[in-house]
C-alpha cells in the first residue's frame, strides 16, 4: 500500500466511524427531492411541447403528439427506416423540429432537450421497453 | 330509396380501381351511373387548420393538404353533387387564417355546406365564420335524404364566457387538443330542441345523414374525441329507419354502429392523430369495429391525410378515402350484417402489420 492508499483508507474510517456519507443510505426527503426536480423537467418539457415558440412557425409538437403519443420512447434508440441507421430518439426529436417545426435543431445536452425526452419518456411511464421494436 | 341498382355496383367497382391503383389521376375513372336519380355522391373534406404566421405566410403543409384536396375534387368524374367542409378550415379561429382558408376553397366547383369546428369558433363564437359560410346549424334536402348540421363544439357557458380573460386566450385553450384546461363538447340544449323540431316534419323512412364536427359517440374524453350530450342526440335520430352520423376532428379513420344509427369519421387534410389507446395512460373507448388506419410515416408529410368522396347508396353511405400516400380505404355499410365495414381489411386475418398501433 502506498503512502496516498493508506491515507484514503484512514480517511474512508473516519468518515463511517463519524456516519457522515454513507454511500447507500438516503431519506424519504432526498426521494421527495428528486422527484420534485425530474417532474419540474418534465413540467418544462410540457411548456416546450406545447409551445409554438419552439420552430419557426408557429407548430407545437402537441399539434400532432397530444400527450406525446405516438413518439415511441420505449422503442429507441431504433432502426430509423427514413435515416437509414439506428438512432437514439434525441436524433428523431430534432428531425421534428428542423421540419413540420421549421426550426432549428438542438444539440443532444441541450437542457430544453433532455426536457422535451423527460416529457415524452415520462408520458409513456409503465410502458415496457422494446428497444428496437416498430 | 330504392332498392341496389347497377349503378351503384358500378360505382363501387371502379372506386375499388381508385383504390388499387391509387397513382392514378382521378380523372381518368370513369363513375358509371346508368340511374343517377336515386345514388349520388358527395365529396368531404375536413380539418385543414389554416395556420397563421405572420404577415402574409400560412404554414406551407397545412396549405398544401387544403390545395390538394381541392384539386383532386374537382377532378371527380361524375361530379359530386356537392361539397362539405367538415370544420376546422382555421387554426386559432382569425379572420387571417378564415379568409385564406376560405379562399383555397373558393377553387372548389359546386356547392359547399360547411361544418363549424372548435379551431373556428372559440375567438369569436362563430361570428366571422357566419359572415362567410352562414348559419353554424341547418337542415337540407337532397334526392330523398335528409341532411342535417350541427355545431357540436359548443360547451359549458361558465367555462365559454366567464373563465377566460381574453377570446384569444380561449381559443388558444380550446385548441390545445390535450389541454386539461379545455372543456367536454356539446351540442346543448337549444340546437337539440331545433334537431326535434326539424325532425318532426320528416318521415322516419326518410334516410337522415347528420353532419357534427365532434364525433356525436363517446370515444375519448381527454382528447374531447366525445360530445357531452351524444346520447340525447342520438335519442333523437333513433325513430328513423336509417341514420348517418359523420364526424371530422379525430383526424383519422374510425366507424361504429350504435343502434340504428353508422358513424363514420372524415380524414384530415392537414396532420394525423394518433388512435387515442396510444396514449398509455387513460382509458378510451375506440369502437371495437374500426380497422385503424395505418400507422403514419412523418417523413412523408402528407401521409395519413387526405380527403373522402361519400356514395348515398340506398339510403346508406359508403366511404371512400382518398389517401395521398397510402393505399385507399373503403368503409361501406353492409346491408346483412347492418354495420359498416372495411371492404378489404376488416376481417382480422386480413389485416396488415401497419395497422398495429400501440
């Protein structure tokens, strides 16, 4: 063991002797917590969904998609006959919005991107996943 | 009416020629009459959602689903007896998007009757609308069948007059097809107490066709794919002999038979819904007779769109739909099982993989 392992390691004891970070505990309230921040994503993602602001032209993904149906979640990343390869959905999302929204694409960390997947993934909640299915 | 005559079979088989080789321009299909006085067609066309933008622009897909079914019914050989537009020619109900739209159908040859849907209504009752297509409900008579329109997008008066600040807010509202906000449709009471009076003065053996632009049968709440007072409507039509309600706003195939009475829904010409079971997480209650449409391809923009030519054949209607990047349906009122059917897929071994929605 090196000095610096010797030194983590004392470290480590010190800490599950004092009880302060256990690794695999948390709390009702942490749950609560993450819930409220992925349900406040989703809730934005609601607000991008049925904005008209989100293309050019003043189309809602709502328009067609009312709840997100159709959108499919579950089934990607997939064979995307039209693209002619496979394809996480983040890909199909921006293929909407470059054209029935005329709008521009957005990139794949994109807050308003990871929204619009947690809106629509959260629609589909209870649905099985069939990666690959069509 | 009389009873099925040649002319009607005639009809028939080459609309299954229009559905095989759906490449082909209408006006090479020759539509024999050999008795025109008791069979007749119509032509419907529905849900187009002429979008404003801004300034002079309209969103190009939506104009071009309008455009092309204008076109393509002109060129129906015979000529249809008339036209019906079966409602939401508007987006967010402007006088913008209502004169343009109503301009892409000034191209249309013959008479058209017009159906009112939610996208026209909510921004200012119809009002606009009225001015250029006349009453929001009226009865017709044409060869022997009766034919009646209802504005079946009414609703609560709380919620349409006392809950919104602004008309632009509640049409914006309204047009949000999932919005929680939104409110059940109805045709409400004063129309169904004209309906009876209207319906009085016909003869229950005369065939009675009614237009709404909701379907006047529950299917789905949430999407408002439903009309409120549906069954005190059909109360009403159940005296006659042979009923025909067709319904536009569900932007896809559907068809049920409730009693004496064939519902039949109308394509969209601007965008397909989806079958509302899609939607995992609320009940519906699609009727079990419908074959679903197949499953749309976005990347063919008109796809799952398209417009419908209606043959009255003794009494009945017979549905024809014209799919612009699909294969044409027929949707036609079997006289022995008394219901409508899909000619060709609506035994299940006959069905096909797209049909599958999920």
């Amino acid at each position: 063991m090196s000095i610096y392992q010797k030194l983590a390691m004392a470290l480590c004891l010190a800490f599950a002797v004092t009880g302060s970070a256990l690794a695999d505990e948390f709390t009702d309230a942490d749950i609560q917590r993450w819930q409220q921040q992925f349900m406040s994503v989703v809730a934005e993602g609601r607000e991008l969904w049925t904005s008209p602001k989100l293309g050019t032209n003043g189309v809602a993904c709502a328009q067609c998609h009312p709840n997100a149906a159709n959108t499919h979640p579950e089934t990607y990343p997939k064979f995307q006959k039209q693209l002619g390869k496979v394809v996480p959905v983040w890909e199909m999302i921006n293929w909407c919005l470059r054209n029935p929204l005329e709008g521009q694409p957005l990139a794949a960390d994109d807050p308003k991107m990871t929204a619009l997947q947690a809106y629509i993934t959260y629609e589909r909640r209870g649905v099985k996943l069939d990666p690959g299915k069509h | 009416m009389n009873t099925i005559n040649n002319s009607r079979r005639n009809f028939i088989k080459t609309a299954g020629t229009l559905a095989i080789g759906s490449t082909l321009p209408i006006s090479l299909v020759e539509l024999a009459f050999a008795e025109s006085s008791q069979n007749f067609t119509f032509a419907y066309i529905s849900d187009s959602h002429i979008q404003h933008i801004k300034d002079n622009r309209f969103v190009r897909n939506w104009d071009r689903g309008l455009i092309r079914a204008v076109a393509e019914t002109n060129l129906l050989v015979p000529k249809p007896d008339f036209v019906m537009f079966g409602g939401d020619l508007a987006q967010l109900g402007s006088k913008a998007e209502l004169d343009h739209g109503a301009q892409i159908l000034s191209a249309l040859h013959g008479n058209v009757h017009y159906v009112m849907g939610e996208h026209d209504y909510y921004l200012d009752l119809g009002e606009y609308w009225e001015k250029l297509f006349g009453p929001q409900y009226y009865s017709f008579d044409h060869k022997g069948v009766h034919f009646v329109v209802l504005n079946s997008i009414k609703t609560y008066d709380d919620w349409t007059f006392k809950r919104w600040p602004t008309a632009e807010q509640r049409m914006l509202e309204m047009a949000g097809l999932d919005n929680p906000n939104g409110s059940p449709f109805m045709v409400g009471e004063e129309q169904r107490s004209w309906l009876k009076n209207d319906l009085d003065k016909v003869d229950k053996d005369t065939p009675v066709v009614v237009f709404s632009h909701s379907p006047l049968q529950k299917i789905y709440k949430g999407w408002n794919f439903w009309t409120e007072d549906a069954d005190q409507v059909q109360a009403l039509l159940k005296p006659f002999k042979k009923v025909s309600v067709i319904y536009g706003h569900v932007h896809q195939i559907q068809y049920n038979q409730i009693g004496n009475i064939s519902f039949n829904s109308v394509m969209a010409t601007a965008w397909p819904w989806p079958y509302p079971q899609s939607y995992a997480q609320a009940e519906q209650y699609l009727p079990k007779l419908t074959v679903p449409m197949n499953r749309a391809d976005p990347f063919f923009e008109r796809d799952a769109t398209g417009w419908q030519f209606i043959n009255i054949a003794n009494g009945n209607v017979d549905l024809n739909f014209t799919l612009y990047n699909n294969t044409s349906r027929v949707v036609r009122f079997n006289g022995k099982q008394k219901r409508p059917e899909d000619v060709v897929y609506q035994d299940e071994k006959a069905r096909i993989v797209p049909q599958t929605h999920y």
